[in-house]
C-alpha cells in the first residue's frame, strides 16, 4: 500500500513540475531570443556497484531541458539588434551570480555606464570580457560579431572597432537551461568561441513557444494529473477497506 501511495504522490509531484514549465512556456511566448522549457520524468541515475538507483529532481535553479528549435526571425532594423544564426550558436553573457552564461536573446542596449548588455539585463561578454561602448554617433555589428563605431564626432568614414562578442557553439558539451532562461555548462566550466559563428543585424529572434503545442501539452498533463490522484483515492478506499475488515465486532 505504501509503494501504491509513493507512486501516486511522486507521479502527482512531477505532474505539479510539469505544469509550472508549461505556465512559463505561456507567459514567455512573446519573449525575444525565448527556448522552450521541457520537463521529463524518468530521470534515474545509476550509482555505487550498479545495484542501486537514486532519483533526483531537478533543483530551483535547473530546468531538465529546453527545446532547441529556432524560433521565429523578425527585421527590426535597430543597429544593436542581433539574430544568431546557427541553431547551436549562443551569446556568451555575464549571469547574475557573475559566471559565463549563454543567451540567444539580441535584443541589446547599451546602459548609461556604456556596458553591453541583453534586454533581461545580462552584460554582453567579448574577447576579454565585458564589452564597454564608448560614446558614438554610429554603431554597426558585423556577422562574426565585431562591434564597431564612430566615436562622437568622427569621421564617418574611419569607423573603429571596439570589440568583438564571444558566439559560442554547444555541439558537443553537455548544457542545462536554468530559470533565468540561460544556458550553462553542466559541471561548471565555460564554452570556447566559435569563429564561425554569425549573427545578422538588424533582427531579432522571437520566442519558439508554440501556443497550440503548449495548449495541449496543458489538457494532457490536467489529465495525467487527475489519474494520479484518482490512484491516490483508490489507495485511500484500499486502506480503509482492509481496516475495516480488522476490526473487532462489538
């Protein structure tokens, strides 16, 4: 009975998993540069003498996977709007706790201290680090990524390189997506620059969410739920069946 219980309440907690990645596929269709979270539930690692199995959930910080499709390109014509274009080619950024993350968002902006960074706020990494734009009266990004400008009143004609941004592939290396939707190395660790990476100016990449996709990926997981917990009930009745059965006539 207890084995009956666990599996329902463990099928129920993974459905619960389930169920917030769908809502955040949701609230992020619109998202520029967005990569779908994806969910699955026979995550088993095989440990000591090969006897023993542990399961482990993911933590708060790690998604299982996202989906890797390429979402929709859109013109914007905005000079600091990149596209990446290949599918396993990220933008190496500086995450929040100040480690090398990866983003395909190209939304960018530069921030009144002249830093480069995403539109969720994430510093834009170059070849030496943090890219920094000084003033300018003109910016163009070229496809592998260089950064050049013409200082605040140049010549138009002798524009300057500032930088170039680190593109980086993931074919190859293990990368998990974390909550804040960037991509990382599993085990730590940083990706190295992909000189054949190329981006295209001028555009961005919409969200890959399907909205008709994640609809029915919803009514399905509502329905596995109540299976669930329809098992769960079950046991209930199963138990307090058998106690009856046990007890004394008065």
């Amino acid at each position: 009975m207890d084995k009956l219980v666990y599996t329902a309440a463990t099928g129920m907690r993974a459905h619960m998993a389930s169920q917030a990645a769908i809502a955040n596929n949701m609230a992020n269709a619109s998202t520029i540069g967005f990569r779908a979270d994806r969910t699955v539930f026979d995550r088993i690692d095989l440990k000591g003498d090969g006897t023993q199995f542990e399961t482990r959930r993911p933590t708060s910080e790690e998604v299982i996977d996202a989906d890797r499709r390429v979402g929709t390109v859109q013109q914007t014509g905005r000079p600091l709007d990149i596209a990446i274009n290949g599918n396993d080619d990220w933008l190496a950024v500086q995450a929040g706790d100040g480690a090398e993350a990866y983003t395909r968002r190209g939304d960018l902006m530069v921030a009144p201290s002249g830093v480069l960074q995403t539109g969720d706020g994430f510093i834009v990494q170059g070849g030496s680090g943090p890219i920094t734009i000084p003033p300018y009266d003109s910016l163009s990004i070229a496809a592998d990524g260089t950064i050049s400008i013409v200082p605040k009143g140049g010549d138009p004609k002798a524009p300057q390189q500032v930088d170039k941004m680190k593109l980086v592939s993931t074919k190859g290396s293990t990368t998990l997506k974390g909550m804040d939707n960037l991509l990382r190395v599993r085990g730590g660790g940083t990706l190295p620059d992909n000189m054949d990476a190329r981006v295209t100016a001028g555009a961005v990449e919409g969200s890959n969410v399907n909205i008709t996709e994640t609809l029915v990926d919803m009514i399905e997981n509502q329905r596995s739920y109540e299976v669930q917990a329809n098992l769960l009930k079950s046991a209930k009745d199963m138990d307090e069946g058998g106690t009856s059965l046990m007890r004394m006539p008065s």
